[in-house]
C-alpha cells in the first residue's frame, strides 16, 4: 500500500501561483505521454509565472512577511549550519546542570576559518516543536551561549549568532531560574567579546529573546524575516485589547528588513530566493554563507580594541535622533 502524498503548506498569498505553477506541470506531464509539443504554451504559462511571483514578493505586508518569518518550512539554524560549514561539533549544557534545546550552539569551520555558531532552533513539527519549545530559549539557554561565546573569544574565533525566536520562554519556571538576569547579562558580556560577532535574523526576531544573542558587530537580516520588540499579536492585546488587531500592530512596529534598515537597527539586508528561503535553502545558505565570509574578512583585520569601540558606538547610535523645529 502507498502512502498517500504530503499535503504542501501554503501560505494564503502563495496558492495563486502554486496553482499555476501546478497547471505548467500537469501540461507539461500530459504533453509528454501524448508526445505533443506544448512549449510555446509553457514559455509563456512560466513567464507568467515568475511575473506573478514577483508582484506577490515585492509587495508582501508587514504581517504577510511575520507568515513567511514563521512558515514551517523556512531553514532554520541547524538547516543553514549543514549547509555553510566544512565542521561542526554541537556543544552541550550550560554548567549549571541545564542545556536547552531551543538555542543551539558549537563550534565549526566555514571556508577553513574555526568559529562558533550559535542560534535558536524551531522544530520541523508539533512533536519537535515542542522539544525544542517553539524556540523560545530559557535562561539555561542564555546562560549556554554566553558560555559558547566567551570559549570564542577566549580561543580567538569569531561568533556567529542566528536569530528565530518568537521571544524568550515567559514561563513562570523561567522567571524563577533568572530569564531577565540572563539575557542581561548576555547583553553586557557581548559588548567586551574580543572576537567579530556577526548576528542575522533568519526568521522570527522577537524582543529580548533575540536580543540575548543579538549584540553585533554587523547586525544582518535576511529579506523576509522580521525583528521587533514584541509580536504583533502582543502589541495588539496590550494597545487595544485585540490581539485581532495584530495587523495594525504589525504595521505600526515597523518590523521588516526594510524599516529596519532605514532605522539604523540593521546592517544589511540579505536577498532570498524568489518565493522565500523555504522554497530554495541551498541558495539560501549559498547567499548567507557569502556574505558571512565576506564580513569575517572585513572585521578580522580591525583589532580588538578598534572592534569593541566599533560595536559599543553601533549600539549608541540606533534610536538617536533629530528633533525638527516647527
């Protein structure tokens, strides 16, 4: 007995063009057993396609790219470090009889340079999303990066943190073990690393649970992710007592790659294949990867106090701004 075919996840904005992307393979099927030439129709029913492609992702809303941020299928931490690494050893445990699934990290070797990589990790399905808790990291998990992230920098290897949260665990057990006091500490420490940091937002970047590996030298931000201070489900709940107002909020944060880069919040934007990172992690890793080798070469040449001033002055500089008299 077979088993029946994967039913394919789309996101609303997605069907039109799956359907017709659907449409192209049953001619181009039918055309085969029928051994009729069809490829007019198809150069044409495929231009169509990408036309239609592009007009759906150049114009995405704020809360249809917080969709595509979340989509289960986007590559996630572990997904971009089998791809862009030569090595990779997983480290465990943050000494103080805790290691959390949700935020992973290791050291590795990208392009023959030995790093370490840290990042939230979401799971693929309900049963692993809950082993990994949605990726919301408890202290043990903070407390497991900055011990990660001190071993970098004691050993002269540079830091690459990934961001995908949708915040850190807020449970009632994570308050007691010290979730504030964690990522605070984390934000403290990072700013006296003396090794690059380089920190992209993959996915989901919710509030301090992304901030608490989130201190930089550059601050990158894949196109269809977004980066904000709290859901917008959150944001609505609190301003209007609706979390079904989460559009508004969405659209009030300012939480694309876009707005963000305009504010001075993030470096760089870093494309995506057309449709999004879940329809081609390859060239998604092959695009993060670049630009990560380009940056390490760029920051190793600085020297250590240049690259702490660097960093400290960064992080002073974002939410300044001019007052412009009436």
């Amino acid at each position: 007995m077979t088993n029946p075919p994967k039913k394919t996840f789309l996101l609303e904005f997605e069907k039109p063009l799956f359907e017709l992307e659907e449409r192209i393979k049953q001619i181009r099927e039918l055309a085969q057993e029928n051994n009729v030439d069809v490829s007019n129709q198809i150069t044409q029913l495929e231009a169509r396609a990408e036309q239609l492609r592009k007009e759906i992702f150049s114009s995405l809303t704020p809360t249809q790219k917080l969709q595509l941020a979340r989509h289960p299928r986007r590559p996630s931490t572990l997904d971009y470090i089998q791809a862009i690494t030569d090595e990779w050893m997983e480290l465990h445990g943050d000494r103080r009889g805790y290691d959390d699934p949700a935020l992973v990290g290791g050291i590795a070797r990208i392009e023959g340079r030995p790093v370490v990589i840290i990042g939230h990790q979401k799971g693929r399905d309900t049963k692993d999303n809950v082993a990994r808790n949605f990726g919301m990291a408890s202290p043990g998990g903070y407390r497991k990066a900055i011990r990660l992230m001190k071993h970098a920098s004691l050993f002269a290897m540079p830091i690459i943190t990934f961001i995908d949260t949708p915040g850190a665990w807020a449970g009632v057990e994570a308050e007691k073990l010290g979730q504030g006091e964690a990522i605070a500490y984390n934000l403290r420490e990072m700013f006296d690393l003396e090794v690059p940091i380089i920190c992209t937002v993959v996915g989901e970047g919710g509030s301090g649970g992304a901030l608490g590996i989130g201190v930089g030298d550059r601050v990158l931000m894949l196109e269809h992710a977004v980066y904000t201070v709290a859901t917008p489900e959150a944001c609505a709940a609190i301003l209007w007592k609706d979390a079904k107002k989460s559009n508004l909020a969405a659209e009030a944060l300012k939480i694309t790659a876009y707005d963000l880069k305009q504010l001075g919040i993030i470096d760089e934007i870093l494309p995506e294949p057309p449709g999004g990172a879940h329809t081609n992690p390859l060239k998604a890793a092959e695009i993060l990867k670049k630009t990560l080798v380009e940056k390490l070469e760029d920051l190793s040449s600085l020297k250590v106090e240049e690259l702490q001033k660097q960093r400290y002055q960064k992080f002073r500089h974002i939410g300044v701004f001019d007052l412009i008299p009436n």
